[in-house]
C-alpha cells in the first residue's frame, strides 16, 4: 500500500463528506465512514501541525532562528 499523504487524505475525507451528505447509506456504513473520516481528519491534523513546526524551525529573523507565531490569522 502506498504511503497515505495529506492530500491523498484530505481527497478521501471530501469523498467521505460527499457520501455522507447524499444520506443514501444505512446506519451501519454511514457509522463506519464518519469513523473514517475523523481518522482522516486526525491524520490531515498531525501533518499540518509537523508542517507548523518545520516552517517556525525554517523562519528567520535578522539572520538568526527566530520562531515565529503561525496561528494564520494574519491570512485574512
């Protein structure tokens, strides 16, 4: 099985959202996929949080390593 991805699971999880929203699925399967989709969820979580981590190691300031807040408000 290939290495699973942030992408490759944010794709899943709209997949899921999708099927879910349809609420052509009986209890049983719609269960099964929501607790998929919130493993996928965790999963997308954890890697941008390491990506949280690389770009506050990777940012510099006055030519030395600086940390800086990454809380994306400053995006709006």
């Amino acid at each position: 099985m290939a290495k699973r991805t942030f992408e490759s699971a944010l794709h899943k999880l709209e997949q899921i959202t999708s099927e879910l929203e349809q609420g052509e699925m009986g209890l049983d399967k719609s269960l099964k996929k929501f607790d998929e989709g919130v493993q996928l969820v965790n999963f997308c979580h954890d890697k941008l949080d390491e990506a949280r981590s690389k770009v506050d190691m990777l940012l510099k300031k006055n030519d030395s390593l600086s940390s800086v807040s990454f809380s994306g408000d400053d995006l709006d």
